[in-house]
C-alpha cells in the first residue's frame, strides 16, 4: 500500500500517482518556453499504434501574445480559475494515420486514446518539474478550431491549464472546499481476471 497527499493506493506504486492532482489555485509566475516544451517533448515520446503519433499541441503562455485568445475560449467557470496560470495547452490528435509501408492514409481507431496517453505522460513531466496541470473539456471546440487554425477533420481533445501551485484562499469560496486531492474507485471494481464483471 502507498500513501501520498492524502491518498491510499491499493498496490504499491510510485507516490508520483498519487502526487499528481489537478489544483485551480495558481501563483501566475511565468513558465519558460523551455520548461513547457520540456513537457511537451515527454508527451512526445508516448506510446501510440503504429507509431503514429497522432498529437499535436497548440500553447499559449501568460504574458504572451497569443495568452489572452487561449482564456477567452474556455466557460467561464474555468476561465475564472485558470486566469492565473501560467500556461494553457490544447491537445488535437489527427485521426489519419499512415500505416506503416503503405503511401496512403487510412482512418486511426485510436487516435483519442494515443493523445489521451500523451496528455498523462505531459501531466506527469509537469509535476516531476514542480508544476501541476488541469485539465478542461470545458472550453469552445468550435471557435478553438477557427481561432487556432485547426485543420478540417482533425479532432480538438482537451484544454490544460499550468501553473505552480497557488493559495486555496485566492480561489472564491466554492472552489476553496474542493481545492484537495480527490479519490479513486477500488481496483477490485475496475480490474477483472477472465472477463468483465458489471
Ligand atoms: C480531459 C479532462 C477534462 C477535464 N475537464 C475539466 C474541466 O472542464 N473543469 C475542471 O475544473 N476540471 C476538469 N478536469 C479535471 C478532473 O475533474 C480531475 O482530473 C479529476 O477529478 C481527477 O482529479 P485529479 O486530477 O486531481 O486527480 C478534467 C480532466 C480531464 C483529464
């Protein structure tokens, strides 16, 4: 058993999976452009069928340019929070690949899943260097498609916010009490030897 940040897991794992959460409290400091794509290269180097690597990533940092068109498109009950981190990524994964020998694409089955495996490995990266990610589905597909120039077809996954790790008592009172580590359901209700079990 391991326990880390309030969390008990139920089989001995590294306490980094336990470490990791998803915090809405940030200090807003700035994150180099270095330590980012830093993250981004591990994401990079995950596992997807066929080597296909069907992730790509569009970023904005705070102070910069493009910064205040990544906050606009999320709700706002997110942009309220993430406004101060210090970075917003958006995952897209492409769901053509090119199989591997062949000169034509043909449509990926697992595109989601191979840039959902690239979005923990990103995660993980990030919290081994000190900072923590969020992510967000709630943002607005459609106009992140126009306003970041996504290519017709491909799919927009999920939005992340960055940032260290700021004060509970900077977030309004609703968010405050929700502002710790949650978690999970037993394994014994997610893992069956043989066949599923409802
Ligand atoms: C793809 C994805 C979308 C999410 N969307 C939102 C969101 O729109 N707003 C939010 O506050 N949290 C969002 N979350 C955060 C999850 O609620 C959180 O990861 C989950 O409760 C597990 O908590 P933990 O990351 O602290 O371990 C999202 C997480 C993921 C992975």
């Amino acid at each position: 058993m391991t326990t880390a940040n309030g969390r008990t897991a139920d089989y001995p794992i590294d306490t980094m999976f336990l470490e990791r959460w998803s915090p809405r409290a940030f200090t807003g400091e700035s994150l180099s452009e270095m330590d980012l794509l830093t993250m981004l290269e591990a994401a990079r180097w995950a596992p997807s069928s066929y080597n296909s690597q069907p992730w790509r990533f569009t970023y904005a940092r705070r102070d910069t340019a493009p910064w205040s068109r990544f906050l606009d498109l999320l709700v706002p009950s997110n942009r309220g929070w993430a406004a101060t981190a210090s970075a917003l990524v958006i995952i897209v994964s492409n769901p053509m690949m090119r199989p591997p020998g062949s000169d034509k694409d043909v449509p990926s089955s697992t595109h989601s899943f191979d840039a959902g495996t690239a979005s923990g490995y990103f995660a993980l990266q990030a919290y081994k260097m000190g900072w923590r990610v969020h992510g967000m589905v709630g943002f607005d597909k459609d106009r992140a498609f126009a306003e970041l120039n996504v290519p017709a077809g491909y799919r927009i996954e999920a939005a992340y916010a960055i940032g260290r790790q700021g004060d509970p008592a900077s977030l309004p009172e609703v968010l405050r009490d929700r502002e710790q580590p949650n978690s999970r359901t037993p394994l014994a209700q997610l893992a069956f030897e043989g066949s599923f079990q409802a």
